[in-house]
C-alpha cells in the first residue's frame, strides 16, 4: 500500500510540477511582454507575479514536506521493508504464509496486531496526504493559470499578441508602439457581431451556401459548396474564435463535396472557395484545406482551355464543361479572366504543380498582347479570339478590374469628375467616347487600391495618386448589401496614412449597420438606405469580407501585415513568398520571367512564421 502510495505521489506531484513548470514559462513570456504595456499592465503582472510566487514559495515548501516525509514513512511503526518480509518469506512453508491471514493468529500476538493496525494508520495517513496535496495544486494551479489567462486577456485588449515563439520579441515591439483601447473595444465589437453572423447562418443554413434571415433558410446560391461557411474560415480563425472554427474545419473534411452537376462561376468559386480554402491553409496548416482547394481547382480547371487561354465564364462542376453565359453573348469577362491569378499561382507554390499557374499567367500574357495604350481594357473579351470588344463599357466598377496598373491608373486619371456643389469625386464609366457618370459600390475599393499602389511611384506622382485616394468619393446607388470595398480602402488607407479618421469612418459604417441591418436571425441588406427596407439575404461576403476589413481596420497593422500577406477579391489573405522564393520552389515553370505586373503572391515556404500572429496560440 505505502509503495502504491509512494508512486502515486510521485507520478502526481511529477504532473502539477510540469504544469508549474510551464506556467513558469508563461510568466517569463508576460514578463517581457509586459514591461513594455504601460501602468495597468505592468500593476497586472506584479499581482501576477506575486501569485506566482506565493505558489512557487508553496511548491518549494510542499515539495521539502514531500521529501521529508518520504524517509519518515519508512521508520516509526512502519512494517518491515519488503526485502526482509520477501526473505522470510522464501524461507517459510505455504501453511506458515497462509496462517499470518488468520484473525486467531493475529489475537494471539498482540505485538504484531499493533504493528499492523499502525501500518493501516500510516497507509491510510499516506492516501489523505496524497488526496489533500492533489487538492492543493490543483487550487493553485487553476488560480495561477486564471491569472495568467486574465493578463493575456489584458494584454489582448492592449493590441499585444503572445505566441510561445523565438520570434515574439519583434511582433511584441511592433504591438506595443500601437496599443489603442480604442480600437480594442471597437474590434470586440466588430468580434461580437461576427459571432452574431456566424451563429445565425449555424443555426438556421448550415452547410448551404447562404442564410436568408427573414425567412430563417439557407439557400445554395452558388451550387451548395457551402460558400458562407468557407468564406468564413479564415474571418473566424484570425478572431480567434477557435471552437467555431473546429466545427466549420470538420464539416470541410467530412461533408464539403464538389461534384456536383452545377454550372458553376468560375470567378465566384475561384475567389470564395479556393480562395477562403487557400487562406484557412496559410493560417492553419491543416492539409485538408489544401486537399479540398486543389479538388475544386482541378474542377475549375478545363475553363481554361480556350485557343485564347482566356477563360469561360461557368464550368460544370461534376462534368467539366465549360461555357460563357448567353446573357454576354458568349463573351468572357475581363474581372474574372484578370483576378484568378493570386489563387491560382498561390496553389502552384503550396502543392508544387506548375498547371495552375501556367494557365492563370497565360491570361496576362494575352493581356498584354491586347493592351491599350490608355490602359483601359474593356469589360468583354472574346475568348477565341483574345481579343477586347472594343465598343463594350470601361468600369472600375462590376465586371472590370485591374492590371498593368500604372498605365490603367493614367486611364483612371482620366474618367475622374468632381460632383456639383458638394465637391465629391467619383470615377465615371466609358462608352465607346463618351463618359456616362455613374459610379457603382464595386468601384469603392478604388482608394484602397491607389493607397496600396501610390508607393511604388516617384515621390511626386505618389503623392498625386494618393492624394486622389484620399479625397471623398460618392456613389451613385441607394441599396446597401453590406458590400466590403468602403471599409477595405479605410483599412488600406488607415494602414498606410495612419490617419485615424479613417477608423473612425470605418466606426460609423459599423454602427450604421448594427443598426439598420441587424436582425435576430442575422444581417440584411438595404434595399433602399432611405426606406430602410430590408432584403432577405445574408450575403457570405459580410462575413468573409466587411467583418474581417472591419476587425482589422481596428486591429494594429502589424495584424496580418502587408508585408506578409496579400488579400484576395474576395479579403482573402494568402501569405506572400517572393518570385524568386518561388521559382525555388516551382522549378522550372513557364511563365517564369514574366513581367512584373504579374501578382507576386506564391504561398507560404517557411511554416514558423504564422505563429507570428496566431490567435489560436494566445
Ligand atoms: C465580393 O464577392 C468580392 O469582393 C468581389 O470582388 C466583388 N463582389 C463582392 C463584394 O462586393
């Protein structure tokens, strides 16, 4: 029994001291962390450290008791070591082993009763010790563990991430220059109402693409690939909403099924699904994300095979049939042709298949060759052909896009008017040669793309470029659906001018739609922002996109950093290596060499680096 005990302590007092041991190392990665956090904080980590000590102290303490008590066990009234008893033992017949278990043997020798009646006490006085000390460390380790969970949730609130790594002083040091209670409690906001979002579309459309709130349905608006739930991946991992994310990473592994006999958009599923799948990948590391991306990439693939290498417009996902829709007269479309690149190119990098790439960098190749001298391509192509239809519209707005930016930025300069009084400016629309002055909500991500563009120019031009991007901008429509492309030029703009203005925009945007578009069942968009009149349709890019522009334009910008990421259509962040990181990678892949106007967004070589940030690590 004493021997049982003995292990059973020690096994015990071995596991809380690993604990501690681990604590300890919390502690030291707040220590330094939380020296540099301000007043409050570091009144925190005293409280902290004293609690630390005062169980350190009481560790020490118990665990001399511990050692003390061991030898004393062994000597007052304790029964004879088990060597002996062994020896005896062999030397004794079966008949004289089995009288000792006799009570008659016993009540004749009142020596040996006492003897073994004190072994009983002493066992029973060893389990209580071990039982009470058990009971102790436990007290004290989740007391030291909720403290330090409560200064990480403080440091937290401070802006400041922690992640156990060698790495950790530099994110710290970035943090700390950009603590705003502020922003902290407004991204909690941004936090809550994603819970919000997402906890309705759990409730009432899981696994469908999209929730209808008013009708409390989900409804497969792009062929049932469960677009708002991989959407959502990335949008819930970066807010640290870890168990949300589990059940939705489940439901990808087990149920996520693309062959399916849909005609499907090839744009839509590029961006949303392979996109938000790439994304989760980068930031999670969890190959299933990968498995399933390139599953829907292969699907989406033979879109591609035109004479042109422009792509089709709609692929049959179970088929492989690809078409462009009547409703364009059989023409391809320029957004969708010119923005597949970053998810294709960014899946050669992370599965080492060159297809992808070739055949998204083929169509800028195309580009290219038909490039205006305005650099302002037309929103139709013909994919036969490669060619622009020269009479269809110019838009910065739906179905257009950007490319050989420079030269199209002079074309933009050129479709820019200013509103009558009020000064606005907007980006007009061409028609053959005449400019029509309509602006649409898909042209507001315009300032955060000349932001983000403004710093590759001369001190001069840049300064021209950003000065258009800071300037106010009126659109021309009355509904709001909760579109991202206001609040991604904020963040853009916030980011790089660190003008907080720009947040406090972002603020009123948000509340504008806490208030007029949430409902109990989720969001809505306006049909009228006059009226008030709500539609029915929670659209997957409030939560992909508005939300996670919304969290990070209150998030410090070394949070998902330029630096490191690229975000895709669809505010999809995919980890950057450089091009020659990754014709390291590729080998040799055609394309190579190809102007630099080709996004440099190719996957993630070095896994250490997204503990960087990692929410899931706090
Ligand atoms: C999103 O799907 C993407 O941002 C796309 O590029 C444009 N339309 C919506 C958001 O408005």
């Amino acid at each position: 029994v004493l021997g049982f005990s003995a292990v059973n302590i020690y096994s015990t007092f071995g596991k809380k001291k690993t604990l501690l041991l681990n604590l300890r190392k919390r502690k030291n990665l707040l220590r330094n962390h939380s020296i540099s956090s301000g007043k409050n904080i570091l009144l925190l980590y005293h409280h902290y450290i004293t609690i630390f000590h005062r169980g350190e102290e009481s560790l020490t303490t118990r665990s001399s008791r511990f050692r003390r008590r061991q030898p004393a066990r062994q000597c007052p009234g304790d029964p004879p070591p088990a060597p002996s008893m062994a020896r005896r033992s062999q030397s004794s017949s079966s008949s004289r082993v089995w009288r000792h278990l006799s009570l008659s043997y016993y009540l004749r020798r009142p020596a040996r009763l006492a003897l073994l009646f004190l072994g009983f006490v002493a066992a029973t006085i060893a389990a209580w010790d071990r039982l009470s000390l058990v009971r102790d460390y436990e007290a004290e380790i989740s007391r030291l563990d909720e403290e330090v969970n409560r200064l990480h949730d403080q440091l937290r609130n401070a802006g400041i991430y922690l992640a156990e790594d060698a790495n950790i002083g530099n994110i710290i040091k970035k943090h700390h220059l950009e603590v705003d209670p502020v922003s902290n409690a407004r991204r909690e906001k941004v936090k809550e109402a994603m819970l919000h979002a997402w906890n309705s579309y759990v409730k009432y459309a899981w696994g469908q693409d999209e929730l209808q709130p008013q009708s409390k349905n989900g409804v497969n608006s792009f062929g049932g690939l469960g677009a708002t739930l991989v959407d959502s991946l990335d949008t819930l991992y970066i807010m640290g909403l870890k168990d949300e994310f589990q059940k939705a990473r489940d439901w990808v592994a087990e149920s996520l099924n693309f062959d399916k006999d849909y005609e499907a958009s090839v744009f839509e599923t590029t961006i949303r699904v392979v996109g938000g799948l790439l994304s989760a990948y980068d930031l999670s590391a969890d190959k299933i994300f990968l498995e399933k991306a390139r599953d829907i990439a292969d699907r989406l693939l033979p879109a591609w095979d035109t004479s042109s290498g422009i792509p089709y417009n709609r692929i049959n996902l179970a088929q492989g049939r690809a078409s462009n829709p009547r409703w364009n007269g059989g023409r391809s479309i320029l957004a969708d042709s010119g923005t597949e690149q970053l998810e294709f190119i960014a899946l050669s990098q992370r599965t080492g298949d060159p297809k992808y790439q070739q055949k998204a960098e083929n169509v800028i190749r195309q580009f290219q060759k038909i490039f205006p001298s305005d650099g302002l391509l037309p929103i139709n192509i013909n994919p036969h052909s490669g060619t622009a239809e020269s009479y269809s519209t110019i838009t910065f707005g739906a179905m257009g896009d950007r490319k050989m930016w420079e030269t199209s930025m002079e074309g933009l300069l050129s479709l820019t008017k200013k509103t009558s009084p009020s000064n606005f400016y907007y980006v007009c629309e061409k028609n053959g040669d005449s400019l029509s002055d309509k602006m649409d909500e898909l042209a507001c991500f315009v300032p955060g793309m000349l932001a983000l563009g403004a710093s590759g120019y001369s001190p001069e031009k840049a300064e021209q470029i950003m000065d258009l991007a800071k300037e106010d901008m009126v659109v021309g429509t009355s509904w709001n659906i909760l579109r991202p492309e206001t609040i991604e030029s904020l963040m853009y703009l916030w980011r790089l001018t660190g003008n907080k203005t720009y947040q406090d925009w972002g603020w009123d945007i948000f509340q504008a739609f806490e208030k007029n578009s949430r409902i109990e069942s989720g969001y809505v968009g306006l049909k009228d922002v006059k009226t008030g009149t709500k539609d029915d349709m929670m659209q997957s890019f409030f939560l992909a996109e508005t939300l996670k522009y919304l969290y990070l334009l209150f998030s410090p910008p070394s949070f998902i950093s330029f630096d490191e990421w690229v975000f895709n259509t669809e505010a999809h962040p995919l980890k950057i290596v450089t091009r020659h990181d990754s014709e390291g990678a590729l080998g040799a892949v055609e394309g190579k060499g190809l102007a630099d106007s080709v996004i440099q967004t190719l996957g993630r070589k070095h896994k250490t680096s997204f503990v960087e940030f990692d929410p899931f690590k706090v």
